[in-house]
C-alpha cells in the first residue's frame, strides 16, 4: 500500500514537471517564469478554487440563511410596521431558513470561487463580498 501511494505521488510530480516546459517565451526562447499573462500560476488558481470553495461553504450558508430570512419575512407580512407580525413570522421560518441556506451553501460557495478564479484568495472567491449567483 505504502509503495503504491509513493509511485502516485511520483507519478503525479513527473507529469507536473513535464508541463513547465509550456511556460517557454517563444521570442526569445527562455522560460519566463511568469506563469500566465495576468501574473498568477494554475496551481495557485486551482488552490485558491479549492480554499474558496471550502472555507466559502459556512460563510456563504450563514449569509444565505440571512438572506433566506429577509426574504420570506418580506414575502408572508409584506411591507408592514407591524413588529409582532414579523417576530412570530421569524421565528417559524428560521428553520427553514437555516435548511435553505445549507443546502443552498455549497453551490453558491463553488459558484464564487469558481467565477473569481482569476483572482485568487479574494474576499469574493470566500464569499465574503458581493454574492453575485443570487
């Protein structure tokens, strides 16, 4: 077991090492070492996909149940000052909101991280700015 976890793991850095060769100047024929033209290697877009969609999960399930919230109590009492109305109309649907924004959570956590690959460990690829799949 332990010999065919270290032949994956080797197997994987030769054929990471085998793709560097793409990161050539073609004018001038040396390696750049830049990575892509906007300064930010795959590897660390694919990190921060993979960090922005795991640690966006919680944040975005808490500001979609909040947001789940606001929304059905606007829905069942409408645009009203009447204070009780809308505490009894909370606390029945916080349930249900909190249900919603969990299993809405990791769609909308992969949806950010996804759409701000570009720009890696943002506050937006953590769902922490402007939720913009809604």
């Amino acid at each position: 077991m332990k010999k065919n976890f270290i032949a994956a793991i080797a197997a994987v850095c030769a054929a990471s090492l085998s793709t560097y060769p793409a990161c050539a100047d073609p004018a001038s024929g040396q390696q750049s070492g830049k990575g892509s033209a906007d300064g930010s290697s795959w590897p660390k877009k694919a990190i921060g996909f993979v960090v922005g969609a795991v640690v966006g999960t919680p944040i975005c399930a808490f500001r979609r149940a909040i947001d789940e919230q606001k929304a059905a109590t606007d829905y069942m009492v409408g645009n009203t000052d009447k204070k009780p109305l809308k505490v009894v109309v909370n606390v029945f649907w916080l349930p249900f909101a909190i249900v919603t924004g969990a299993l809405e959570a990791p769609a909308y956590a992969v949806l950010n991280s996804v759409g701000n690959a570009d720009e890696p460990f943002s506050k937006e690829q953590f769902s922490l700015g402007e939720m913009k799949a809604e």
